[in-house]
C-alpha cells in the first residue's frame, strides 16, 4: 500500500475501535484522509506549490433522540477516545430531536475502481511539466497562463454499531487555467480520476486560443438575446439547481422550486436531470456520508419534476427511504446531489450557431449567487471569452456582461442540447454536461472590459 | 513546540532551503444550530497540524501535516524543499522577500467571560429562547438560530530567528427567520446574514446581541416581506445599512487593494484588480468623504491578530484618503515590487494552507450625519439593509448586490416597506456618488467569517468598520 494511502485494513481496524469504545446507543464514525498535491501558476511561472496530509474523524453519537457529533484528527488511542467521550458528553447535553428515529442500517455497497496508480504516482516533478507547457505555449503567444493542477488521494469510510460498513479509495487530478492578454482571456480545465490523461497542450490551445479570439471586445448594450451556452456554463446552472432544488430538506422547508410541482412539467421536454454517483463519467461517489449507497435519483424527466434526494433524516420524516445523499456533519442543510447530469441532445455547435440572427456565445459564469430560491433567479458576470453572434457566425468579441436571470425560467424552452457532455467541478456537485442554445437570456448591464 | 519547530526548520536547511517558517496549530471549534425548535447541529471539532514553508533553487515549496510526530516532521519538511525545487523548474526569477525579518512575541485575543467555558446549556437555552420568539409569529416556517466558536493556538518559527505564540479566539452568532406564504418566501437575518456575525472575543459578544430581544421583530418582518410591494426599478438615491455596506466594502475595495491580486496571483480563480499600481496615490476611488483604512489592531475586530502569519506585527494601514487611492495590503514578497516593506496581512487557514494576503478590518471611517437627519435629508430614494445576494466581475468593477428588505424614502421619510430589492454599479463610480456617512454612533465594526480566496480554497475571517451612507444616482431594483 502506497504511503499516501491508510489501507483499508487499518482503516477498519481504526472504525472497529471506534465503535468499541462507544457507550452510547447508537455511534457511527466516518473517516476522511486526504493526501493532496496542488501546483498553482500565474504570470507564467509556478507561484504556490502545496501538498497536504491528514486524516479526519466524525463520530455521531446517539443517546434515546439526543445526538451529538465530535471531530478530531488525532488518531493515536487517546486522541479516539477524546473524540468518542466528547460525542457523547455533547450528545447528554442535547435535547431531543424527535424527528431522530435512528441511524441507517446495512445495505450492501458496490465497489467502485477509482485509483489510478499513474494518478498516485503524480508528483510534484510531474505537475510541474504539465505547467511549464501550458506557461511555454501563452508565453510563445505573449499572453499569460495562470491556473491551477491538483492531486488528491481520498480514502472515505463509514462505519456504524448498526453494522454499516463501506470504504471507498479515489485519486482524481484537476487543472483550471485562464490565459489572459491585456484585453481578453479564455478558458479551459479538465477533471479526471486519470492524472496521466491531462492534454497539456490541447488545454493550453483552448484557452489560449479563446484568448486570442476575444483580444479587443467591443461594447453590446445590454438586454435580451438568445445565447449559446458551452458547458462550463451549463455547469453552473446545475449546481444552483441542485443546491436550491434538489435536496428533500428544500422541499420539507418550503424554499425549493420543486415543492408541490411533482408530476408537473417545469421545463423544456428536451431536459432530464440526474444525480448518479455511480454513472459513466463522473467521480464515482458509491455511497454517502452515512454509508448508504448512492441510488440513481431522476430529479427532472423529460421536463417534468419527478424526485428530490433524501438523507436518513429528511428520508424518515416522510416514511421513505435515504436515497444515499448525506453530506459530512455537521450540517443543517439536508442531502443535496453530488454527481448531477443533463442529458445530452444530439448538436453539434455549428447546428448551435445556424440559425443565430443576433446572440451571445457565452464560454463560462463568474461569480454568481442567487436572489432567490423559488425562482433561481441568479446573477453573475459572463468571463474569459464572450462573443457577438450574427447571421450564424462568431464575429466579434464583447466586453463582459452581467445577467440576472431565472435558471429555472431558462429551461422552460430549450431549442438545442449538444450531443457531447463535459465533466465539470462546480461549487457543490460534479457535473456532467452538455452545451445549451436558449432562445433568450436577459443580460442587464455590462463592465468595462 | 520550539523543539519541533527548530528540527523542521534544520532539515528543510540541510535539503537546501535558503528560508523556511513553520506553523505549528492546534485549533478547538464549538457549533451549534438550532432549527424549529430542536438542536439540528451540536458539533465539537479539534484539528492539530502543522505547515512547512520554504524557498529553495529560487521558488516557493509548502507542506503540512496533520500528524505531530518528528518523524512527519522530517518527511514533512523534506517535501516542502522537494515542492519547491520542482516548483523552480518553472520560474522566471528568484523569490525575493527582502531583508530578514526577527519578530519575538506573543499575542492572544483579549476576552471577558471565555466562551468555551459557558455551559453548552446556557448557549443552547439562549438559541431556543430566540427561536421560540421567532416562531411564536405566524408565518414563520423555518426558524434558525447559531453560535459559533473558535480557538486557535499558532506557534510560529523561522530560519531567521522568528519565535511567536498566539491565541485567537472568535465568537459568533446569528439568528434568521423564513417565511412562507403567498406563494413566496422571504428572509430575515439578525444581527447580520450569510455567516453571521463575529468578531474577535469572548462570550460578551454573543450576550450583546440579545438575540431573543430580536427574535419577534425579525420573524414580523420576514411575514411583513411576504406582501411588500417588489422594489421599483430605476435610477435614485441609495441608502444603505451599515452591514450592507461592510459587503460592499469588501468586495469593491477590500478584494481589489491585495497586492497578491492585483500582481495576478488569483487570475485563476476570483481574479485579478482594477486598482493597477500605477494608480496608488493618483487614482480617484471615490468622494472626499471616502477615508478607508486596514488596521488589525481593533480591538475585537475579526481580522484583529498580534503578528501576521509571515511573523509581521499587526498595523494600520491607510487605503483611501480624502477620496484618493493610496495603500494596499501587502506581503514580504508583493511590498518588495513596491518597494515597501509589509504592512502585516498574511494569513492562513489552519495549518494547512499557505498564508495569503488577506484583509484585516478594512473599515470605512465614520463620517458627521445622525441617521434621523440623513434620512430627513434625502427626498427621495430607497433605504436597503442586511445582504441577501453579491456577485462583482473578475477586476472588482461591476457589481450586485442585493438585500433582505427595504423601505422607500419619500419627502425625507422611510415609507413602504419593499422586497426583492437589488442594486447594481461600477466601483468607483458608486463610491464617487457617497455624498454622506453617518457618524461614529451608528458606526460598528462587523465581523466577515466566510471571505473565499486561493486554490485550494481558504476561509478566512475579517472585519470591517461601517456606518449607514448615502449614495446619489444608483440603479436599483435589477432583477
């Protein structure tokens, strides 16, 4: 076993003494080590090169329907006890909680094959090359790369006095990078559990090509036009979607868009919406925070709002069951998706741009947040490459335009869906998505460049 | 510690790093939540690690650890030195941080009562009285209310003879009440939204809030939200809260005035800063009233501290005066491109992460005006409190924002109340267009825990000094 990784054999041996030490009625511990590299780059030189190692503890215990939960990272025999005793310290403190009823019992997981040795084996010496192509080819163009390539190695694992028992290892690598001239940047990044997939030059010539494309960016007045959306984008509609919507506490709480429009439709036909932790290309996630295994959830069907996904708590509150989406404690939040996909459509970007009179090919969102929940109406900034389209064609860069917008008033018509997906790391969730033609789209001002 | 801290420091010398700091952490965090009535987060978490950093071959190498053993150490700092040199591969220049900089010190946060030795009883009972006067309000469905705490205990050590001790100790609390009815939902947020409030401080803070005291208003006007009139579109005269207004502080000029940023350290992620060098000292940022400083030595201020995470002491720093742009925050590394030594901002999340510059308390000095007279004084306008929503583009020029709740100005008095209420503008012509500020009686300092920066991503928390202020000629109601 690399020294990157605990193993599973120690791990459990770890969450076996963990629950012996346990007084309480019902205990569960989750296990986190993380053993991350992160090579970060501006101005075309490596500016931040990081690496971390730790290994972190959550025990939940319960006492009747009080419950208390307790962290640590110190893992020596003492340090498991502090942590044990200081859960249940808390958890006598408690009041109860009568809408606890107890926590999830066994339910067989599926392992899932996500460690890569050529991923384990990417050092620093290694993130370094892939930089210095991408710094080489902005620098041969006078343009400057800046962005950022990470490892990490996670082992997760649950266990409770239930029985549950599951393990999960995963390496993954990511790379963003913007590549920016005086008047224009653009885009690319890439997320795999294969490190040595990483197409440094092929990243490096999207984003400094879109970069070169959007050099001097005219004015366009603000207002409505029809849009082209790529899938970084796209990304972001699915994360505020799923953050706002998709979570059953949402809809218990009466502040999802979901909430008494199940059976109705709330988009275009052309638009389904999933959560699957274990579907084709994605990080595979197979099962949650409390060891329940990840179930596939359609959240939108063909335009029709079907199902929100549960943890135990929200689950129990309605007489169902978790559909394995419990996030790390501790949170007041409720369950959300973590592996979120639109289905793909069959265009291309050429049949996008046809037809185009007049409208706006956006590559990616900045900074965006919600005004509010029930409708999704979100704003934010378009960033690294912004383009006028006219007449079916890409004929000139704009300077950067803010939109307030309803994402779910968005996908009430949809013309095109791209027939490729892209997998992107969003704020919450991984995303796989693809590219979108919205007839319109209502930008309301712009910036100065 | 110093033991610890002397054997990392000598091997990552004797791998070949010409400078090298370490962070030795260990940090202690208390939450609780209550939601409608029952405990939904009650939550003790402790985190021990350390952070070496170096330069060696010319570049900077970072590595931590969150096992506390000399054997972790050694590996630890070894890696830090072999980060670095891989890192030098692709590098243009060498590092340069200037001269040696010796700090000996130590520094913990001055508090009355220790939070951490209030009964979980006490705090919990004090969250369910304020929950239960939120929902004694018809209307209300979601009720939540929370403290926060933290204790960090930080030794630092370098290769240049540095040896400082602190202890940090935060507090915060906040209540919030959901609405529903009418077909929407609507918020309100005490004694401010997004994270609550915090500060540098013991348990007098939480106490000060009054937080059942507050809990009735807070719930009507969540109820009150649900039938307001939507706030009217179009340009006029602006009013904003003074926690409102710490937002906008802190998007369009304290994120703007970090050196790292503004040098291109953070293109990748939030971005990069309209407020180029060739612009201190000449650059008009806003109005003569407009005087903004950085200063970490307020006491009980969330970006308060004894020593930055480079060793520099805490100070105060002007940003603005009389309107014009003259300081940022700076580092060793980014104050030597200026030629000026650093004004103490460097600081990380937990052991590990690298320190950033990050803002201190960047604060908006008061101004004369008693808020009654500000008001009385405005014809027409909006008056907007408490953020509900902010988004401003990669170079910190345009910007939203929007708010719980507002009320229309009208013959130099507040009116209807109004909802959904935003709005937008370009930095330096908002604070160009402050024509008033209130005085230093509605003045406060806030407390931020929840500023994002860096890949990977750090929290940090910082303050900022506001007062209600006046703004002519803002587009509002953009949604």
């Amino acid at each position: 076993m690399s020294g990157r990784l605990l193993g599973e054999a120690a791990i459990k041996r770890l969450l076996e003494r963990v629950l012996a030490l346990s007084k309480a009625d019902q205990t569960e511990v989750v296990l986190e080590s993380n053993d991350s590299a992160l090579t970060r780059f501006a101005n075309n030189v490596i500016h931040q090169n990081v690496t971390e190692r730790q290994t972190e503890l959550t025990i939940r215990s319960v006492i009747g329907k009080r419950i208390g939960v307790a962290k640590g990272n110190d893992v020596s025999e003492a340090g498991l006890r502090r942590i044990v005793e200081r859960a249940e310290q808390i958890a006598r403190y408690q009041v109860e909680n009568p809408d606890f009823v107890s926590l999830p019992g066994p339910i067989a997981v599926r392992k899932v094959e996500a460690m890569l040795p050529d991923t384990l084996a990417f050092g620093p010496e290694r993130r370094a090359r892939v930089v210095g192509i991408i710094c080489r080819r902005a620098r041969e163009k006078g343009l400057v790369a800046s962005g950022a390539l990470q490892v990490e190695v996670t082992e997760l694992a649950v266990a409770n006095t239930l029985g549950v028992y599951a393990y999960h290892p995963e390496a993954m690598a990511d790379i963003n990078i913007v590549v920016m001239a005086d008047s224009s940047s653009g885009y690319a990044d890439y997320f795999t559990l294969d490190a040595s997939q990483i197409d440094a030059e092929a990243l490096a010539r999207e984003a400094v090509d879109k970069a070169l494309r959007s050099v001097n960016p005219l004015d366009l007045k603000p207002g409505e036009y029809p849009v082209i959306l790529e899938e970084y984008a796209v990304s972001d509609i699915l994360d505020f979607l799923g953050f706002l919507g998709f979570g059953a506490a949402a809809v218990q709480e009466g502040r999802s868009f979901m909430g008494g429009r199940f059976g109705q439709r709330i988009m275009d036909p052309k638009v389904s919406i999933w959560d699957d932790g274990l579907g084709e290309g994605t990080m595979p996630t197979p099962f949650d925070h409390e060891g329940v295994p990840k179930e596939k959830v359609e959240f939108v069907s063909r335009g029709v709002a079907n199902a929100v996904c549960y943890d135990s708590y929200t689950a129990q509150k309605e007489g169902k069951h978790s559909t394995g989406h419990a996030l790390p404690l501790p949170n007041s939040n409720g369950p959300l998706p973590m592996n979120l996909y639109m289905g793909a459509g069959t265009a291309t970007k050429e049949e996008m741009l046809a037809g185009v009179e007049r409208g706006i090919w956006v590559t990616r969102f900045h900074y965006t947040r919600h005004l509010h929940p029930l409708t999704v109406a979100v704003t934010g900034m378009t960033r690294d490459g912004t383009f006028l389209v006219e007449r079916g064609e890409i004929t000139r860069p704009i300077k950067n335009l803010r939109f307030t917008q309803s994402y779910v008033d968005a996908l009430k018509e949809v013309e095109l869906i791209g027939r490729e997906t892209r997998l992107e790391g969003g704020y919450f969730a991984y995303n796989r998505v693809p590219a979108l033609k919205l007839p319109r789209w209502k930008f309301v001002s712009a910036t100065e460049y | 510690m110093k033991d610890l801290a002397a054997r990392a420091l000598d091997t990552a010398k004797a791998r070949g790093a010409t400078f090298a700091d370490i962070r030795l952490i260990h940090s202690r965090q208390e939450s609780i939540t209550v939601k409608n009535g029952k405990v939904e987060v009650l939550a003790i978490g402790e985190s021990q690690g350390f952070g070496v950093r170096v330069i060696a071959d010319g570049a900077w190498g970072f590595a931590s650890s969150g096992r506390v053993t000399v054997k972790e150490l050694d590996r630890v700092a070894a890696l830090a030195v072999r980060t670095a040199r891989a890192a030098a591969r692709v590098k243009q220049g060498d590092v340069d941080i200037g001269p040696p900089l010796r700090t000996v010190g130590r520094y913990q946060t001055p508090f009355r009562i220790d939070p951490f030795s209030v009964s979980l009883e006490d705090k919990i009972g004090l969250l369910l009285a304020a929950d239960e006067a939120m929902r004694r309000v018809k209307g209300i469905r979601v009720a939540e209310s929370a403290i926060e705490l933290t204790r960090e205990n930080k030794s630092f050590a370098s290769t240049e003879g540095s040896l400082i001790e602190q202890e940090i100790t935060r507090v915060g609390c906040g209540i919030e009440a959901m609405a529903e009815g009418n077909g929407d939902v609507q918020n309100r947020s005490y004694p401010n939204s997004v994270g609550r409030h915090h500060g540098c401080g013991g348990y007098e803070f939480v106490q000060a809030q009054d937080l059942p005291g507050n809990g009735q208003r807070l719930a009507e006007e969540a109820v009150a939200l649900l039938t307001a009139k939507p706030c009217p579109h179009g340009v006029t005269t602006l009013v904003l809260d003074a926690t409102q207004l710490a937002l906008q502080l802190h998007e369009s000029c304290g994120h703007p005035i970090e050196l790292d940023r503004v040098l291109g350290s953070e293109a990748s992620y939030a971005g990069t800063s309209f407020l180029t060098p060739e612009k201190l000292g000449a650059f008009r940022y806003g109005s003569t009233l407009v005087n903004i400083t950085a200063d970490a030595t307020l006491e009980g201020g969330l970006g308060t501290f004894g020593f930055d995470d480079e060793g520099a002491p805490a100070q105060r720093t002007p940003i603005v005066r009389d309107g014009i742009f003259v300081g940022y925050l700076t580092s060793r590394e980014t104050a030597r491109t200026l030629g000026l030594a650093s004004n103490g901002t460097m600081r990380a999340d937990g052991w590990n992460r690298i320190p950033l510059i990050r803002m201190t308390n960047v604060t908006l000095e008061p101004g004369d005006w008693a808020f009654d007279d500000l008001i009385a004084d405005t014809d027409e306008g909006v008056y907007m409190q408490t953020n509900k929503s902010w988004s401003i583009d990669d170079k910190r020029l345009n910007f939203q924002f929007g708010t719980e709740i507002a009320w229309e100005i009208k013959g130099g008095k507040l009116g209807a109340m109004l909802k959904n209420a935003t709005y937008t503008g370009i930095t330096p012509q908002f604070w160009a267009s402050c024509d008033a500020i209130c005085n230093r009686s509605h003045w406060n300092l806030w407390g931020t825990p929840n500023c994002g920066k860096g890949q990977p991503s750090q929290t940090a928390g910082v303050g900022h000094g506001t007062a209600p202020s006046r703004f002519r000629n803002v587009r509002v109601g953009v949604i």
